[in-house]
C-alpha cells in the first residue's frame, strides 16, 4: 500500500537495488511489475478529478520503469479512461517484463502515439522515462519529450524517480534538465536524492510503496526523515518549580562592525526557544542594551566570561586575527558550542582551530551552508552539492561534532555514522540572517541539555516549520525577513505535534 512518507526510512540507490534483485529471485516473473504498476495507477486515479475527462499522457522508456509505466496505462484504460502512450523504444527490444506490459496495454486499448501534443488538455500525465538506474543526463529525444512534458498544464505523476534527477544526491544529471513532478510514486523505498538539494524541487509529493516487500527486512537505512517523533524531549513540559537557571545560559559571540544585527537575531531566537538567560556578546563595541529584548544582557566579546551554559559562536564575526582568538578561546572551553558563519571560515582556514575542534569533549554542532562546507573540506559547492549526505556524514567524523548541511533538505550528521534529512521549510527561508536564527535555536536547545544530535533535529524541524507556518498564514515566501521568524518558531516549540 502507498504511503506519503509513512516509514522515514530512506535507502541508497544500491540498496534499493540489491533488495529488489532479491525480490526478483522469490517471486514469480512479472510480480514487481505488476504491483508497481498497480500503485502508479491507484495514484493516478487520486490524483485525477472526477470531472476532468481528457486523456491521460504516459510516456513510456526503454526500461523497467517504462513497463511499469504501461502497466498502469493498462489499468487505467481498463477502468474506462481515455490513455495516450508515448513508447519511446523499439517494443521488440523491451524486457521481458516490459514487453508482456506493453501488450497488455495494446490489449486495453491504449492509444500509442509518436508524439504528444504540447497544446492539448491532459488529465494528467505519468513520466515513465528512466528510473534510478539512468547514470548519464537526458539528451536528444528525451530530453526534448521532458521538456515538453514540464510545460504541459496539468499534473506530471513520476514513477520512482523524476527522470533525469540522480535518487541519491538530488541533482539534475549533468545540469541539464529533469522532469518536474507534482507527485513521485518511488517504489520498495524512499531514496534521499528526493528530498534534498534540487529534489525537493522535483519530486513534489514523495509517496512511498514497498511494493509488498517486507520492510523489515531492508536492513538498517542511510538515513531517516526528520520527524518530531525524533526528538520528543524537546516538547516535555517544563515543571512549575522552575526558574530561570533550571533553562541553561547561552552566550552569542560575534557582531563585528556593520554585523551587530546577526549576535542580535540569534540572541533574540535564543531568549524565545527557551534558555534562561542571553548574553549577546559584541566582537565590536556592545550597545547598551537591545532595545527589542532589553532582557538580553549585551557585553562586550573579549572580556565575556565564558564558565558556564552553552556557546554560539560565528554570527556576524569577522575573519579578524581578533575574530580568530575568540573561537580559539571558545575552542577551549568544555561547553556545549554552536559554530556557525564565519566561526566555520576561521576554522577551515587553519589547521590548528581544525585540531582543537576535532579533539574537543565537549559536545559540539556545526551549522555550515554549502560554501562554508566546501570550505572545511577543501572543495567546491558543487562537489558538496552533489554530495550532500556524504560530506556531512565526513564533516560530523572528521570533527567529532553534529552536523547541519544547510539548504533545501538540510542533512543533519552525527559523528557515529547517524543521518537524517529535514522536510520542513520553503523558499521565506531563502533571507538574511536565517542562518543567524538557526543557530541561536540550536544553541538554545543545547543550553536546555538536550544533546547536540536532538538539539540538531529539532532547531532544523522547529525552523523550517515556523517558515511553513507563516507562509500558511499569508506571510511569504516572498519578503519574509528573519526576524519575523521568531516568534512562529516559539510558537512551534510550544505545540506539541500530534
């Protein structure tokens, strides 16, 4: 039965094929086929309206996902709705499963065509192209067909994998161009390239069938969806007898000239997901006070006494040799510590700071981009890009710290191996100094004792959810600033998902 994302479990490509060559070896010819043809038609018939009698479009590849393509062209047609098929391979050289697809989609009544008419009225169309197997970029033909398909006016259903995008890293192959689909019906398990880095983008609605396998028996998984089940701690209710010491002390250091904005958000996001009390200390002269959140205590960086609660350093900070002393000297307390911008910058440019933060005891949680990760590890953004899950995963073991790769479908790391990848969030995210806010909710969460593995889990959900929450509301995505994201993440915080 398909689930939208019900088990959070997400497999490698190769393990998803590994699992089904196994499946293949059991059951009789033509079983998986069958069942995955069965779930795509029962996904097209939900997302089809009643009242919408035009055609339904399937293109059709030279694979296995082009026979599961027909086979639902098949059903469909058998329920009594009007089918267009694009094959676009020689029937004759189709595998044996898809072969036996192919006339049974004749035997429906299928209307096979060359080509498809960009201007017409489709009730839907089902992209059936490549699966997870396709390895180089789209071209020639079926490029042109895909994008042709991506400007259609209706709705695109794709089979596994949007044909074009790489199911494990969630780039476009080659750069070049994939199919943009309102629902992706992957199959026997969700894979991770649908849901980060250009995935998101292109998958839509990720909805899961194992296809009748037994789920259990996949092993463990590369990674997990971020769900609140994940970090229930955080929603526990605070006891009556408490007081402002029972919630942890966080120190925001950063704000060189012309940043004092970045220590202010992060601090303000600090006061408002829960700690005890902020300081907000300033890299450049302090002001007086916060005159938003007076409650902030505003010092002066150099001279912050560092003995207790929780670190986030970073926001605003400057690459200064006076910038560089102050993460030396955060470096060396045995606090929880949130890196975060150009605390990150400093350590990817020395040696030393890389050693200090490597061998540390204290718990640690690295919130880099693209860019600052590319940065500490010696690379490029697009080398990260197309390796998302793997360089956060060497990221969190190289410096013994959690990690958060920012971005779309942010992967959160965990230096014994641990990996998950968040759903919430959308374009409002896309602002300055949402980085800031991020950072100073993680810091929040550690100085309350949460462990940076769920404090990690938590500040990316609770942000990104907050983001979803405003634009439900009618705030965003476009002209959404940071500051207007705290008080929808202190909103989050305080009500507990069901």
């Amino acid at each position: 039965m398909a689930t939208e994302s019900a088990d959070q479990r997400i497999y490698s490509v190769t393990r998803v094929r590994d699992i089904e060559r196994a499946a293949l070896t059991s059951l009789p010819a033509g079983t998986l086929m069958s069942r995955a043809g069965a779930a795509a038609a029962q996904v097209a018939l939900d997302m089809l309206l009643p009242q919408n009698k035009a055609p339904v479009l399937v293109l059709a590849g030279p694979g296995n996902n082009g026979g599961d393509a027909l086979e639902a062209a098949a059903l469909l047609a058998q329920r009594g709705l009007p089918v267009m098929a694009v094959l676009m391979a020689d029937p004759q050289r189709l595998p044996t499963d898809a072969l036996a697809a192919y006339q049974r989609a004749r035997g429906a009544k299928v209307q096979f065509v060359e080509r498809f008419d960009v201007t017409a009225h489709w009730a839907l169309a089902i992209d059936g192209l490549f699966g997870i197997g396709l390895a180089r970029p789209l071209a020639g033909p079926f490029a042109a067909a895909v994008e042709q398909l991506n400007a259609l006016d209706c709705k695109v259903l794709a089979i596994d994998v949007p044909s074009g995008l790489d199911a494990d890293s969630g780039v476009v192959l080659g750069g070049t161009v994939a199919v943009s689909a309102s629902t992706t019906l992957t199959l026997i398990a969700d894979k991770p390239g649908l849901h980060t880095g250009a995935g998101r983008d292109y998958a839509g609605t990720v909805v899961v069938d194992a296809l009748g396998l037994d789920v259990e028996s996949f092993g463990a998984p590369l990674a997990r969806l971020i769900t609140p089940a994940l970090f229930p701690h955080v929603f526990s209710a605070r006891p009556h007898a408490s007081h402002k010491g029972s919630f942890g002390d966080v120190t925001v250091i950063g704000g060189t000239d012309g940043m004092s904005g970045a220590v202010l958000l992060a601090a303000r996001m600090c006061a408002m997901a829960g700690a005890g009390r902020v300081f907000a200390a300033f890299a450049a002269s302090p002001p007086a006070f916060d005159p938003v959140h007076p409650e902030l205590m505003c010092r002066d960086a150099a001279a912050i006494d560092l003995q207790q609660g929780a670190v986030v350093i970073g926001p605003g900070l400057g690459i200064s040799r006076s910038a560089h002393d102050l993460v030396a000297r955060a470096l060396s307390t045995q606090l929880p510590l949130v890196l975060d911008a150009d605390a990150l910058n400093l350590v990817a440019q020395e040696y030393g700071l890389q050693q200090r933060l490597a061998r540390r005891r204290a718990p640690a949680l690295l919130t880099p981009h693209p860019a600052e990760a590319a940065r500490l590890m010696g690379s490029d953004t697009s080398q990260v890009q197309q390796n998302r899950l793997s360089v956060a995963a060497e990221l969190a073991a190289r410096f013994n710290a959690c990690v958060i790769l920012k971005g779309s479908g942010s992967v959160v790391a965990a230096p014994d191996g641990r990996l998950a990848i968040n759903t919430t969030g959308n374009p409002a995210l896309a602002t300055a100094g949402s980085g800031d806010v991020l950072a100073g909710l993680c810091g929040a969460l550690l100085a309350q004792q949460h462990t940076p593995w769920e404090a990690a889990l938590a500040a990316v959900w609770l942000h990104g959810a907050a983001a979803d929450q405003m634009v439900a509301d009618g705030m965003g995505p476009v002209g959404v600033t940071a500051g207007e994201l705290l008080p929808y993440v202190r909103n989050c915080l305080n009500r507990k998902p069901v």
